[in-house]
DNA sequence: TAGCAGGAAAATC
DNA sequence: GATTTTCCTGCT
C-alpha cells in the first residue's frame, strides 16, 4: 500500500524524528528510511511538504503514520509552552520540525531497558539482533524483516542464549521484563491512562505486583512514558540530558546537585533524579518532554561534556 | 544514602 | 592501541 501526508501546514522533518534517539529500527536506505512497526515493515521519504509512505500493512495506514510520528500534536501549543529562553530558541531552530513519536509500548519498554549504560549504536544492535532471533519473519521487498519479539517469546528464552544477542548482563533484565508483562503485572492500557505521577508509579512497581521489576527505574519510566504513552510531560534526564541542564540551566539546580554534576563522574541517586526531573518539568511545564528531547539532541550537537 | 558492579562497544585520546 | 565513556539500575 502507498499514500502520502501532506505537511505543509505543520513543521516536520524525519530525519530528525527518526534520529533522534527515541526509535532504534529505522534504518536509511538511500532516500527511504525503512522500518518496522506494530506488525508491519513502514517505508518513508520526505520531500519538502510531502511524506511518502509504502507499507506491507493495510493497517498502517495514514491515520496510523499521523499518530505514530507524533504529527498529531499541535506543534503550535508546543512552541507557545516551551519557548521560554534562548536555549530553546536554539534548539528549535537547529532541529526544526522533530517530533515525539508514539511507538508501540511493549518495544519501547523493552528497548529503553536494553539501553542502559550503553549507546545508540549499540542499542540498535542489540534491538535488531533481538528480533533477528526471536521475532517473526516478514518478507518484503525481496528482503527478511523481523517483528519485535513478544513478551512471551523473550520470557521463555535462556538468560545465555538472549546473551548472545550481545545484551550482557542485561539478558536477565529484559528476560524477567518480559514475564511481568506476559503475566499481565503491567497493563499499559490502563497506565496510558493514569495521570503523570501515577503512571510513572504504576510502571515503577507497586501497581498490579508485589515484586519490583528489574532493569525499569525512573528514567526508563520516563522514556516509556512520553515516547510511548503519549505523556509530554515525562521528563527523561539522562547524561547528555544532565549536561545540558547544567550548562544552560544552573539555575534551576540546587546546590548539591549543580556540585554532585559537575563532579567528575556523576552518578545520580534516584532522588537525585526526581528533583532534577521535576525541577525541569516545572520550568517547561506540559510539554516538558518535548524541551527535553531538543536538548538532548542539542547537547549532542554540541558536545557537551 | 552512598558506593559500587555490571559488559561490551563506541568515542576519544 | 589503550583508555574513557556510554540515553542506568540493583545490590550492599
């Protein structure tokens, strides 16, 4: 199936939304950017005002693409929110037209889980190498694609053999993940639903569980949250996130953490975290997310250290 | 709460 | 080619 969506009324660049570091599928092949999503291979190609699309699925269909790339968002109310200094002005301007996508939920939880202490390359490594092993075949084009694997195909796995997909000690995390969801201990429907603070309670632990789930803390909370969950205000700081808010934001930081980041190696205790996080989400307000996501890309862009 | 381990690849020197 | 860093969390 082929279509296109029309752009020019909102800003968008997939490029920068499919790079930005909140999907790790998708792949350039020339002019297209290959993917694959909820049970389908997706195929893009921008040009100015138009978004090309070819899929294997009829489901995925434009309605699908629109809410998937996060084109729904009114990006209006997003500027006019978040637009508060020159930062953000920078940020904005440098990578006009990134989006918060929404992806399906179970992938994003677990490929924010694979990503700890690592990096993107390697993250997208071990998210294809995953589903090379253990997702479905789709062929398409001639060529073998793979679904993400589902939660009870990665919960019956061996800690060794989900290992050799270059996972490390995360094998056992993303292994034990896998079964809370496939027990049904997290229902991502009805997190979608809570309020902010809840959900990110619910996804943390206590919820539908006595057992604390392995390899999800605040951060990877918040990933899921606002990559999969549609909650823009989640607030995700990771290193290149902590840098940035040091570097352009001191202000907003206590004290004790402006010392504790600019120490050499810094590592963030989980009420470290909550206070930078909210210290931030009250500064940017509803869209936080979206502020954060441009900083991360703009620490990035600039090196920050 | 602080300190540390974890495991492999990328980035950096 | 060696060293440092890497989209962090769990355990003590």
């Amino acid at each position: 199936m082929q279509f296109q969506i029309g752009l020019t009324d909102t800003p968008f660049s997939l490029e920068y939304t499919l790079d930005s570091g909140q999907a790790f599928r998708w792949e350039r092949k020339g002019e297209w950017w290959y993917g694959v999503v909820s049970g389908g291979v997706l195929k893009f190609r921008q040009e100015g005002d138009v978004l090309y699309c070819e899929t294997s699925d009829e489901k995925l269909d434009s309605s699908f693409v629109r809410r998937y790339l996060g084109l729904e968002t009114d990006m209006r109310h997003v500027l006019s929110s978040v637009m508060k200094d020159s930062v953000m002005t920078r940020a904005f301007q440098k990578f006009y037209g990134m989006r918060i996508m929404s992806q399906e939920r179970w992938e994003c939880l677990a490929s924010f889980v694979l990503a700890t202490n690592s990096n993107i390359p390697r993250i997208k490594r071990m998210v294809s190498s995953l589903s090379e092993r253990y997702g479905p075949p789709l062929e398409y084009e001639g060529t073998t694609h793979h679904l993400f694997p589902t939660p009870a195909v990665l919960a019956d796995a061996s800690v060794s053999e989900l290992e050799e997909c270059g996972l490390g000690y995360r094998a056992a995390f993303i292994k034990r993940v896998a079964a809370s969801v496939e027990e049904g201990r997290i229902d991502f429907s009805e997190v979608a639903m809570l309020d902010y603070e809840r959900a990110r309670e619910a996804l943390l632990s206590r919820l539908f569980g006595e057992k604390l789930l392995l390899g999800v803390g605040p951060k990877v909370a918040d990933c899921v949250l606002l990559f999969s969950c549609g909650m823009y205000e989640a607030f995700p700081v990771d290193v290149w996130v902590a840098r940035a808010l040091l570097t352009y934001y001191p202000s907003l930081l206590e004290r004790r953490l402006l010392e504790k980041l600019s120490s050499h190696k810094p590592r963030l205790s989980a009420g470290d975290y909550y206070s930078l996080s909210s210290a931030a989400r009250s500064y940017f307000g509803p869209y936080a997310g979206y502020a954060q996501q441009y900083l991360f890309m703009l620490s990035r862009a600039e090196g920050l250290k």
